[in-house]
C-alpha cells in the first residue's frame, strides 16, 4: 500500500490498467507501423503484469471484456510494456522496455500513454471504475483530445507570428506537463514565434521546472521527519512565487510528498488536501488528477476497514 500512495503522491497516475494476451503487440516498433498504416493513435500500457495487484484487478475488470476489445481494436494499436517478476522475457524485449522506460521517465506500475504514430505521448491515463462502458468513455475524451492538439499543430505550421504562437500554444496547453519534453519542435517554433513571450508560455515552463525542484526537496526534508518545515516550503513557495489558480494548485500537489501513509491518518489529511486543490479551479487539469487520487484514497480507505474487519 505505501508504494502505492507514494507513487500517487508523486504525480504519478497509479490507477491504470494492465494488458497482455491477444492482440497486444510487445515491439514498439512494429506497433508503430501498424499505427502509421492503419492512422491509429498507440495505448502503450508499461506494466508488471505478474506481480502488480492494481494491474490484475482492471485487467479483470476492463481489458479482459470484448466490450473493451471490441472498441479498442478499431481506435488504438494496443501496446504492452512489461515488467515482469517471473515471466521470462527475450532479452530483445528486455533492452527495449528498458530503454522505453527511460525514454518516458517511467517511475511507476502500470503506467499507460497514448501517444500518435510518432511515438509521442499527449495523454496519460490509468484506472477508471466502472468497467470497460466507462473506460471506453475515457478513452474517447482522451482522443478527441488528442486530435484537438494534431489539429491545432498543424494548423499552426499554416500561420507566422503571434496566431502560430496561439495555436501552438492552444495545442500545447493540452498536453500534461511531464509529457512536454517530447514536443522540442512545437516548443521551439513556440518560442520563435513569441520571443517577448505575450502568451506567457516560457514562463509557465520555466514555473513548471521550479516546481519539480520544489517537489524533490519537499520529499528530501520529509523524509528526515520535518513535515512541518516540509509543508512550510510549499507554502513559502506559493507566497514567494504569487501563484494563484492552477499553478497553485500544481504546487499544493507537492504537499502529497510530506506525507508517510505508514502513519495514522495521512488518508484524510491527503483527502482534504485534494479538495483544497480542487475548490481553486474544478475544471483544471491538476483538479482532475486531485478527483483521481481522492478516487484511489477512497479505496484504500475501504481496503483498509475491510482489513481490520478481517482481523
């Protein structure tokens, strides 16, 4: 259970689903011709798919219906990238998990992208209750999104100055920060198009990078035992930096790393953090994360009363 809250605290989407089995390719790139010649975006599910609890439950519960199958055969080429504990593996397949791991930042199990053709993320996702009705719903959210930001790349390379920035940013914006890095291009061509940065898109990269500092340092100084100089840090971070809105809401999520779920009560004291966060803005990004992981502390609640009940 402490790996699992951890790995949530950490910006980390925890709540995914593993796959394995029929039609999941296991090359990333054959995956990605078959993307390219059938116009399909990839669902790239890196995985543990022997030892991961989470991972066995949605498997069970979404990835194993032909409800989900059925819908997902005719948007995605479906992609595992596995991490096993006792299946055995080439070692073709073991370099290139390897090297996929690195190349995504991998931290955590199961972690599922989608990505386009190219192999590039616009979309990170995971556990969604209510079975594979509910989950193919997510996935198609996810998709629109994703052709709003392929639409608004490309309609931007047709414009110059100012309305290309606009248009890169519009996309840009879509995308989670943590993803951002595989857009160098986009990126680029935004900061060639706005150089005085009216959009105040530098700076928000420039706020983001400060904020994974910030999330490292409060997690070193917890770890030692300070939470309360810990907490202090972010609070003095959001002063010092006049954040308000989501980038506020971003650095209140690095409060989570304060916390040992090892200890009594950090359940609610995560919990009502989540709701601070959320009352900033509802509709946010981060707001959404904050509604995932108040999902996942709700059934660690819940595992942990039927525990004890047990005993």
């Amino acid at each position: 259970m402490k790996k699992l809250l951890l790995l949530a605290f950490n910006f980390l989407i925890v709540f995914a689903v593993s796959a394995g089995g029929e039609g999941w390719e296991t090359k990333f790139n054959l995956a990605q011709e078959k993307a390219v010649a059938e116009n399909k975006s990839l669902l790239v599910d890196f995985t543990g798919s022997d030892w991961c609890g989470w991972c066995i439950r949605l498997k069970k519960e979404v990835f194993d219906h032909k409800e989900f199958s059925d819908f997902a055969k005719e948007k995605f080429v479906l992609v595992e990238i596995d991490y096993p504990k006792s299946k055995e593996q080439s070692a073709e397949i073991k370099a290139q998990n390897e090297e996929l791991k690195n190349k995504y930042k991998i931290q955590g199990y199961p972690t599922i992208l989608l990505m386009d053709a190219q192999g590039r993320p616009f979309a990170k996702t995971g556990y969604q209750a209510g079975g594979p009705s509910a989950y193919n719903m997510h996935l198609t959210t996810l998709l629109k999104q994703g052709d709003t930001i392929a639409k608004a790349f490309a309609d931007a390379k047709k414009e110059s100055g100012v309305n290309q920035a606009k248009k890169l940013n519009a996309a840009l914006s879509l995308i989670p920060d943590e993803l951002k890095a595989h857009y160098k291009a986009e990126i680029e061509m935004m900061f060639a198009a706005d150089p005085k940065d009216s959009l105040g898109f530098k700076k928000s990269m420039e706020l983001n990078s400060s904020l994974k500092v910030l999330q490292g340092k409060v997690a070193q100084i917890a770890r030692k035992g300070d939470v309360a100089q810990a907490e202090k840090l972010v609070e003095d971070f959001i002063v010092s930096k006049k954040l308000s809105g989501e980038n506020k809401q971003k650095a209140l999520m690095a409060k989570l790393n304060c916390y040992d779920p090892r200890q009594e009560g950090v359940l609610a004291i995560a919990d009502k953090l989540m709701d601070q966060v959320i009352a900033i803005d509802a509709k946010s990004q981060t707001a959404t994360l904050a509604k995932s992981v108040k999902g996942q502390i709700a059934q660690m609640k819940a595992q942990s009363k039927k525990g004890k009940a047990q005993q």
